[in-house]
C-alpha cells in the first residue's frame, strides 16, 4: 500500500499496473489527494486503454477495424464524449475527409461522414498532441471546432512513413472540473500513445500488404526469379521457376539446384566457373546478364537468358536471378531465319524470271526496232509509209517505256536498284527531257518552258538517268493530264547544312485536270490511276509515278504535291546532289555540242555476231553490212569460239542467253587464251540490271549494250572498242 492506494511495489505482481480505481477509499483523503488520486485513475484508465487496443487491433484487416475500436473505447474508457478519425486524402494534401465518428447522433454521422477539411499545420505536427480547452480563446481553432461540433478536444496525428496519414481527435461538449488541464494534459498523453500505437499496426500492415504484392507480383510473373540470401545460400523461388525445371517440390528444388547444370557451358566453361563470374560481377557492378544452360528433369538441354541483380536487405546485400527461357525465341528465330533464306530465294527465282522475261520480250522488241530503223532509212518510202513506220517506232517506244517501268519497280521493290555517281549537267539532263516530249506537248498545243535560278549550279554528282526517269515520269504525266495552258519546269535550290551539297528543287506546274485531296495520297500506290475504269482516256500503267517516287527516296530525296481539282498540279522533288568540289557558279552553261557517229569509218571492219534469234541475226546483218561492215554469225557460244580459231576479227557481239553455251562462259573461254585477250567482247542482251553488267564485265566482256540497241549507240560502241576514228 502507498498513500492509501492499492499499490504494488512489485513490477513483476500481477496488481501492478492494475489499479481499482472505482473502489478506491476517499473518504479521509485531503483535497490534494483527490487531485492526486483522480489523475492517477485518469492513467489507469488510459494504461487500460492501450493494453485492451494492443491486443485487439492487429487481429483487423481495415480501416474499419481499426479506428471503430479505437473511437468506441476512447469514449468509455477515458470518459470522452465524441471521438472523430480523419483521413489524409490521397490527391489534395492537406485535406482529411471524415472516416469515423463516435458519440455522434446518426443525423449528425450523416451530415458529417465523407466530408472534407484543410486542418492547419498545428494540427500535423508530430510533437506535441493539440489541447483546446476552456481557457483558449473562441477564435482558436474556431473552423475545426465548428466543423466537428467540438469545443473542447484534443488531437494526435498518426504519423506514418514520416507523413501524417490521419488525425485523431477526441472531445467533450462541455468541460468537467476539478482539474481540466492536468485531464487534458493526461488524456493528450494517452492519445498520443493511441496514436503510435495505430501507426504501429498501420505501418506493419502496409508492409504486409507490400510484401504479400511483391510475393504475387513474383508467383504471377511470367519470368522465372531464383533468391540467395544474405549468406549465400538459396532461399525462395517463384512457381514459374519450378515449371521450367518441371517440378512442384520447392524446397527439394532449392536443394538440388545446382544439380540441373551441365558440367560445361555450351561455350566450353565449366559451369560452376561461370557462376562465380556472373555472381562476382552482380556483386561489383550491381547487375551480371548473359547466357546460361541448365538440364531439366528429363536431361533436356534448357537455353535460358540469365541477369543476376544485386539486392539492399538492411545491412547486407542479396543476389536475385531473373531467368527466360530462350527455346521458343531459338525456335522462332530458326523459323524466321528460314523465312529469310526462303524469300531470299523466291527473291532470286523472281529475279531469274524478270531477266528471262526481259531477255524473251527485248529479243523480238530489238528485232522490231531494228527492222523499223532500217526501213526508216529507205529512200523508196512515201510520206503516208513513213508515219506509219514512225508510229511503229513510237508504239514500241511507249512499250519498252512500260517494260522498264515494271523491271524498275521490281527492283525497287527487292532493293536490288543500284545508283551510280557521275558528273552531269543539270541544265542539259533537263533540256534533253525536254526534248523527249516536245512532240507531244506540242501536238496538244501545250507551252513548255524551263526556268533555273541562279543559284542552280552548272555540274553536279549524282545519278542522272535515274533522275532523268523521275522527271521524265512526272513531266509525261503532266502533259497527258492537261488539255490546254502549259507545263512548266522550274529548277531552284535551298540552302544546305554542307558546303559540297546543293539541294536542287525541280517543280513541274501544270494547268490540267487536277487532283482530289482524297487521290494525292493514292497517287504513289502501284497500278493506281485517276483515270480508271472502262472508258479511260488517258491509259498508263499506274507505274511511272512509284517508280519516281521509288527512285527519289533511294536517292535520299522527297516528292510533294499540291493540287487544284480543275486548276492543275504542282509536283516538287527535292534532291541532294554532290558539287564536284566547287561551291555555286551562277553563270549559264554555254550548249554542250552533241557528236555524232560518222559510220563510214566503221567500213572494213570484221565483226563476229553471236546471236541465236534468227530475225535478230538478219537485223544486225543489214544494219552492220549496210554501212561496209564485214559480219559472221555464229547461233551459240560454241561456235563463236570456233569461229575465232578458224580466222581473225576485230570485234565480237555477243548475247548472254544462248543455247549449248551461252555468251558468258563462251567470253571466259576466250579471254582464258592468251590470242584473245585484247580482242574487244561486246555483250548485246535484253538482260539490262546492273547485276548482268556486272556478270559481263566479271566474264571479261568489255561493254554491255541493251536490247533494243539504238543504232547511234551501236555504232558509237563499235567505234570505240575498235579503235578507230
């Protein structure tokens, strides 16, 4: 006993701590021991308090069970009159809304519930609970007293992960003497125990909750994932690691798991090396990724991709391996493989069938050209034959357009395109298209100018003739889709980020049809045409315009449009081109003067054709014998190299597709004897990609013409190769 008060000495009794204040003796105690032993029941009751709350609170899973509790025996036990929890919203800091309410009416619980309040900083602040009593002003406070409908309160935040998560208050309607402070100040004490004791049990719970989402995010990860603990040694795995190996029985894995290595890697290191290296690495840098080879349950070879991460676990480091199995990538990438070498070779079977159709197609074609060339030569023609023949011309011309079209896309298409580089005139590539199609524009009474800035410059790198076909394409378009007016072509530049770079901009305007905004973005798309159906009136394959915009992106370049329907259109290509080592000159280029070939130069000179078509033996018969040339025919390769052991000739034609041999093992052949090595072999072929040029200048060929060979070039060739002038 102690000043009268049941009271033990003993920490370790089973009375201490125990007090029964309700049946305490006060009859002779003084006024100062009442005070004493009030205060001391107002302790009991709050040391009762948290010893019934730490046993019951942990066993709850919501909020719910957590602050109802809490609210409902703060009012009992410590004789409060209303108990308020309020919560931290998640997206308004500073705002609590209202999460429980005890002692209040249900009319008022309604009024209240779900409402939110902004509480002043004071309210926050960890280190000492908030007192509001009778002594304080009306105006302390004033906005939360009204909102809660409590004059007299205290408050505690239950302060979690350093942040307030929500506020406990805990009041009175009225105040009840003797001694309201020393109450307060005892019951603020209690409270702010309350209060770490909730944060306590929040603060484990939400590391429950994080450790059991970490523990589904690792079972439900489609990935396998293997831990060593801080002493090395195994201790968890996912499900998904367990399917791999094809097993359920965790813990038996965890123990055998260095069973499922080969002895050596596929790369020849022993296994158990590897894993030290991939370890001491983790260890070093944080992290360790590469391949790793296990054996399953059935002693199947497993590939897997392999990264080993260093883990923080308080003082000490753990290692986490994160494992992929790599069977289904091998294999998809074995099909994918297999696809490629596959539509390589449909690739090549394409391309073997284009330059078998391009050889049968060109072979006729070269007989029609040549036959209409000789017959244009005839004096005996009257005005009617001769246009007659001309539009023959013409009519082939146009189809050998369309052949060239299709090749041309199709290599595009494959990237089979090759672009050379040489020095060419801007001017004279434009006036040489220009001349092209004058005739037409002309016969539809078209105007057709040029224009050249200033800044264009005189000479230029690039590739000229697949230029040349873009613009040609674009500016045939033109003329077919106007009526009336003119097409224009304007040559400006734009400025460059490279000193040896010109930009040249050419812009072809015409007063045509015009183009809907709804075709523009079609017009680039194989086979499409704004004039389709059954009545078309302008005709055209639907090609030139890819082939163009093919051929300008390849040469690193951009087509745009801008069009009126009923106005015209604008088409503008942009292209980089190379100078030759010189900045702008803005002089114009004097007329470059064209020679041409004079064929009786050509008279006496013996020439050995190897051809198997019989009609294109007979046309390049006439065509060589008309101008003094001595000819031999041979039908195959052959007989070609007979013919050259039998007796001497100055030059040799010859086509590459040929029955027995063909042109490109015969030229082998002849440049394998010593006789033969500076005789001059000319390849004749409707095989015109850059790949046969190559193939005949690999054989020893010296020149490649393409079929049907224009006789100007043919004789040029001749002239050239055989060294006469």
């Amino acid at each position: 006993m102690k000043d009268g008060v049941g009271y033990s000495d003993n920490p370790d009794s089973a009375d201490a701590g125990n007090v029964d204040v309700d049946n305490l003796d006060l009859g002779n105690a003084t006024a100062g021991d009442q005070a004493k032993l009030a205060e001391l029941e107002q302790k009991c009751r709050g040391y009762s308090l948290l010893i019934e709350l730490s046993a019951s609170l942990r066993r709850g899973e919501g909020l719910g069970d957590l602050f109802v509790p809490t609210a409902t025996s703060i009012n009992t036990i410590l004789k409060m009159q209303r108990t308020v929890v309020l919560v931290q919203e998640r997206l308004k800091p500073g705002f609590f809304t209202v999460e429980n309410l005890q002692g209040y009416s249900d009319e008022e619980k309604a009024a209240l519930s779900g409402k939110s309040i902004e509480l002043p900083a004071e309210l926050l602040d960890p280190i000492d609970a908030v007192i509001v009593t009778g002594a304080d002003p009306d105006d302390r406070l004033r906005e939360v007293r009204e909102f809660l409908d409590l004059p007299y309160f205290i408050s505690y935040p239950i302060t979690v992960r350093g942040k307030a998560f929500a506020v406990l208050v805990t009041g009175r309607l009225d105040e009840e003497p003797p001694d309201v402070q020393q109450t307060s100040k005892n019951n603020a004490e209690t409270l702010q125990a309350i209060s770490t004791l909730l944060a306590s049990v929040l603060a484990e719970r939400s590391l429950a909750a994080a450790e059991e989402q970490n523990r589904i995010m690792i079972n439900a990860a489609p990935i396998c994932c293997i831990v060593w603990d801080e002493h090395g040694d195994l201790s968890d795995c996912n499900p998904e690691m367990l399917n791999l190996f094809g097993t359920t029985d965790k813990e038996a894995f965890l123990k055998s798991f260095y069973d499922y290595f080969p002895e050596r890697q596929p790369d020849g290191i022993n296994s158990e090396e590897m894993l030290v290296r991939h370890v001491r690495k983790a260890f070093i840098r944080g992290s360790s990724l590469g391949r790793w080879t296990f054996k399953n349950k059935n002693g199947d070879l497993v590939p897997t991709e392999v990264t080993v991460v260093r883990a923080p676990k308080g003082e000490d480091y753990i290692l986490v391996a994160y494992m992929r199995d790599l069977r289904m990538h091998i294999s998809a990438q074995a099909k994918l493989d297999e696809a490629k070498e596959l539509a390589k070779e449909y690739a090549q079977i394409k391309n073997e069938f284009l330059a078998s159709v391009s050889h049968e197609i060109r072979t006729p074609m070269n007989a029609i050209s040549a036959m209409g060339q000789v017959i244009v030569s005839c004096e005996s023609l009257n005005k009617e034959q001769m246009r007659i023949v001309k539009q023959g011309q013409r009519s082939l011309m146009l189809l050998t357009s369309a052949i060239e079209a299709i090749l041309d896309f199709s290599k595009l298409d494959s990237g089979q395109l090759l672009l050379e580089s040489e020095e060419f005139s801007i001017h004279s590539m434009v006036e040489e298209i220009l001349s092209l199609v004058r005739a037409d524009a002309d016969a539809k009474g078209l105007k057709l100018d040029a224009f050249y800035d200033k800044t264009v410059p005189i000479r230029v790198l690039g590739d000229s003739l697949r230029l040349q076909q873009a613009l040609l394409n674009i500016i045939n378009n033109a003329i077919k889709f106007t009526e009336h007016g003119s097409v224009k072509v304007q040559v400006t530049t734009e400025p460059s980020a490279f000193e040896y770079e010109a930009r040249v901009i050419f812009k072809i305007t015409d007063t045509g049809i015009g183009i809907g905004k709804d075709s523009i973005s079609e017009l680039f798309k194989p086979l499409y045409s704004l004039d389709s159906g059954y009545d078309r009136k302008y005709g055209g394959l639907g090609m030139g315009l890819p082939v163009s915009q093919g051929l300008v992106t390849l040469m690193g370049g951009k087509i745009t449009v801008e069009s009126t329907t009923g106005k015209g259109s604008t088409f503008s290509i942009l292209i980089p081109l190379t100078l030759p080592g010189k900045p702008f000159v803005d002089v114009k280029e004097t007329e470059e003067s064209n020679t041409s070939v004079d064929p009786s130069v050509l008279k006496g000179l013996r020439v050995l054709v190897a051809e198997d078509n019989e009609v294109n033996q007979m046309i390049i018969a006439e065509l060589l014998s008309s101008i003094g040339i001595k000819v031999s025919i041979a039908n195959n390769g052959i007989e070609a190299i007979e013919q050259l052991q039998e007796r001497s000739f100055d030059l040799v034609l010859m086509d590459i597709m040929m029955p027995e041999m063909d042109g490109l093992t015969a030229t082998t052949k002849i440049r394998a004897d010593e006789r033969f090595a500076e005789l001059p072999v000319l390849a004749m072929t409707a095989n015109s990609g850059p790949e046969h040029m190559a193939e005949s200048l690999k054989a020893g060929m010296n020149a490649h013409l393409t079929k049907p060979v224009d006789v100007e070039e043919l004789y040029g060739a001749l002239l050239t190769w055989s060294g006469r002038k």
